[in-house]
C-alpha cells in the first residue's frame, strides 16, 4: 500500500468550503427551470387574451364588411313659390355735387367746414385768381372802346347822309354831275357799313367780357344743391387749379394740420350730400335678375340697428348686367322720416317674389358634381340611383333642384365613397341640422359648398 492512499484527509477548513459551493452550484440549476416556467406562464397569459382580442376584432371586421351600409337620407319636397332673396346693398344719397374749381388761384377764404348745412348758391369758399380780374378790367376797356367807335360811325354816317342829299339835290337841278352823285351814295353806304362792324364788335367785346366775368365769378365756390359738406379738401392758402384739384393739402410729416377728409375722391374742394333722400344700390346676381321689377317692395335692415326695418322699394335698375360681376344694379328708394341713414352704410335688403318653379330644395352635400355632370344620389327600395339634376339658386349650405327630383324622393345627406349607382343599403333619417330642405332658404349669389367626386 502507497503512502498516499493511507494518508490522512485533509484539514476541516478547506472541505467546508467545497461543500458550499456545491450547495450553491445545486441552487442555481434549481432556479434556471422555476425562471423558465414563470416566463412561459407570463407570456402565456398575455398572449392568449391578445391573439382571442384579434381574432374578435377580425371576425366584426369581415362582418361589417360583408353587411349592408347604412346610409342617412330626408325626404325632400317641392319648395313654396314665395321666395324671398336677401343681397347686400350700400346706402347712397339721391342728390350729391362733387364741387370743383373752375379758377385757378389760391384759397382766399373758407367759410364752411363738415357738417355744416348749406343752401343752393350759398358761397363755400373764395379763390384769389388776380389774372382773371385782370381779364375783367381789360374786356371791359374793350367793350368800351368799341361803343365809342359806334359813336364815331354814327357820326360819320350822319354826315355822309347829309351830304349825299345836299349832292343829290344839286344833282337833280343840273348843278352838279351824275358822278359826283354817285360819289356821295358810296360814301353813305361805306358808313353804313362801318357803323355796322363797330355795333357787331361792341357784341363782340360784350361777349368777351360775359365770359371774362362768368370766370371770375368762379372765385367764388358755390353750392349747387341744399345739403350737408361731408367732405372738405381744402384750406386757406392751398393752391387750387382750375381742373378743380387742390395741391398741397397733402399733410408733411411732423406738420401738425388735419389731413383732407375725402382725398381718394377724386380731389374735389367739397362734397355736398343732401341727406334727406336716400337710396340703396342692391348689386342682384344674374339667376335671381329676372325676378327684379319696377315697383318691387323691398324691406331693409342694417346691423347698427337691430330690430328696425326700413321699407323701400325698387325704383329703377340698369337693365343689364355687368360684364365683369354678372350682376344687375337695382336702385332700391327707402323711406327714412327721421334721418338716420348716412351715406356709405351696409344694408342687408330682403327682396319678395314669386317663382313659377323654384324647385326643390336639398342640402348643399347631397349635390356631387362628377366629371359628366351633377347628380344627387336618391333611395328607391334600398338601391342608390344617381340622378341627373340641373341646379337652380345656390344658397350656399342649401341648393334649389329645378329638374331631376320628385317630390317625396329620399335624397342621401352627405354620401360617402359606399354611395354608387346600384348599391344596396339600408337608410334612417338625416339628423335635422343636416336636412336642407328644413333651413330658411334665404340667400343670395353663387358659391354654393359642392363636394367634388370621381364614380
């Protein structure tokens, strides 16, 4: 027997820790499998309620997909053949001058300024035009230096005649010669003319200066018509010239005077408005043009005061349309006791009639406007059919179907892609904010909401 087989084991202190780290190696491949399966049990729940969730989620999917669409519809009916259209106006005076100048100068004298109340005739303002005076003075001299030359043909005739009777006389007793007589009548008819260019350039000359004078008259501005001045141009001094524009009433940077009240104008001295009478310009779109007539009431209301309404009624129109609005100008008169209207005013004018087919009145969303044509989808035994339609007066949210509609048809509110020609669907009533036929059709102009779509 060897040595080392009766050996003796060795010390305590070093097995102990041999047999702990066996211990802890036995630990650790216990913990690998229990980690494992608690893993596999987390993702195990998870995981099924996930996969079940899709599964759902799939099948309404397919069953949605495979169920009839659902679609919102009103029944539309013929509209009333009162009709009312409210079109925007502007309130204009009946009478107003532009006043201008007609002499050139400076501005002498101002005696009015805005808002105050004038009378016809009544002088505005005075310009200072020295040369015209001076034009007066000098046709005058003219004038009177003509009728002096009057006087002298006067007497140049008178003694031509004279003379003439005294010839002829002597003429006729044989004294004196037939060519002296002949003589003596050149001479009366040579004066006679004479003083007929000198009474022609006394007319002459008192034309000139009528003229003269009627030039310096426009020194003084004055107004043509009774009103109020709504606009002033111009100020004392300011140079005025004889196309009636006065310069420099443009106000200088830092200068501390008011600047013109009514410049962008057209330049004018002042601006007289006789605000008794007004009227209201109502611009009337080409389609609603044929039901504008002479005589028509109008009733008009304005923001600024709500809760009024003035009445008026269509006085004239231009009877023809604008090529660039595709507008008829109607001159609506108002009648307004108490002056409050003022020129410039927005007006919101209602006007009434009467239409022989006004048509049937849809909501704006239900018209779709395809590549060949308008259309409007409609429900008939729970099949879309694509109506062909021609519009009438777009309101904007709400159109007017003069052809292609029935009373009593189920018109689609707002269609989606599912709506096309043939498909079945099942349908309920439109909520009532989406029914067009169930708004107040007033309105006015173009440009209603049409959805674009490609079938």
């Amino acid at each position: 027997m060897s040595a080392g087989a009766n050996s003796p084991p060795g010390p305590p202190s070093r097995r102990q820790p041999e047999e702990r780290q066996r211990r802890r190696s036995g630990l650790r491949l216990l913990w690998i499998p229990t980690v494992i399966a608690v893993l596999a049990i987390a993702l195990l729940i998870g995981w099924l309620p996930h996969q079940e969730r899709n599964r759902e989620v799939a099948a309404r999917a397919k069953q949605e997909q495979n169920s009839i669409p659902v679609v919102e519809v009103q029944t539309v009916h013929s509209a009333s053949a009162e009709q009312e259209l409210t079109l925007p106006g502007t309130v204009t005076p009946l009478r107003a001058a532009h006043i201008y100048a007609r002499a050139s100068g400076f501005l002498k004298a101002r005696y009015v300024d805005l808002g105050d109340a004038v009378h016809a005739g009544q002088v505005l303002g005075l310009i200072s035009a020295p040369d015209l005076d001076t034009m007066v003075s000098q046709q005058t001299a003219m004038l009177q230096q003509s009728k002096a030359g009057v006087v002298t043909a006067q007497s140049v005739l008178r003694l031509q005649q004279v003379t003439y009777d005294r010839v002829h006389t002597l003429v006729l007793h044989g004294i004196l010669s037939k060519q002296e007589d002949d003589v003596a009548l050149a001479a009366v008819e040579s004066a006679q003319s004479n003083l007929q260019a000198a009474q022609n350039a006394v007319k002459a000359a008192e034309a000139a200066l009528d003229h003269a004078q009627s030039l310096a008259d426009f020194e003084q501005v004055r107004s043509p018509i009774d009103g109020t001045i709504t606009a002033r141009n111009v100020e004392v001094g300011s140079l005025v010239s004889a196309s009636g524009v006065a310069q420099g009433v443009t106000p200088v940077p830092g200068s501390t005077g008011a600047p013109p009240t009514g410049g962008a104008q057209g330049g004018e001295l002042f601006e007289v408005v006789d605000l008794n009478s007004m009227e209201v310009f109502v611009a009337v779109p080409e389609q609603d043009a044929v039901f504008i007539q002479k005589g028509q009431p109008v009733d008009l209301s304005f923001s600024e005061m709500p809760g009024q309404t003035f009445s008026g009624k269509v006085f004239r129109s231009s009877d023809s349309l604008s090529q660039q609005t595709r507008t008829l100008l109607a001159e609506v008169l108002v009648n307004d006791p108490h002056h409050r209207l003022r020129p410039g005013m927005f007006a919101s004018a209602q006007i009434r009639y009467r239409s022989s087919n006004p048509g049937i009145l849809i909501s704006g969303d239900s018209l779709l406007t395809l590549a060949r044509g308008e259309f409007v989808p409609v429900v008939e035994n729970n099949v879309i059919r694509m109506r062909p339609v021609h519009v009438g007066r777009d309101l904007g949210a709400q159109v007017f179907i003069t052809a292609g509609l029935e009373d009593g048809d189920a018109v689609v509110v707002s269609p989606n892609d599912l709506v096309k020609e043939g498909a079945r669907v099942t349908t309920r009533p439109a909520p009532g904010g989406q029914q067009g036929g169930n708004a107040d059709p007033v309105a006015g102009g173009e440009g209603g909401k049409q959805r674009m779509q490609e079938q």
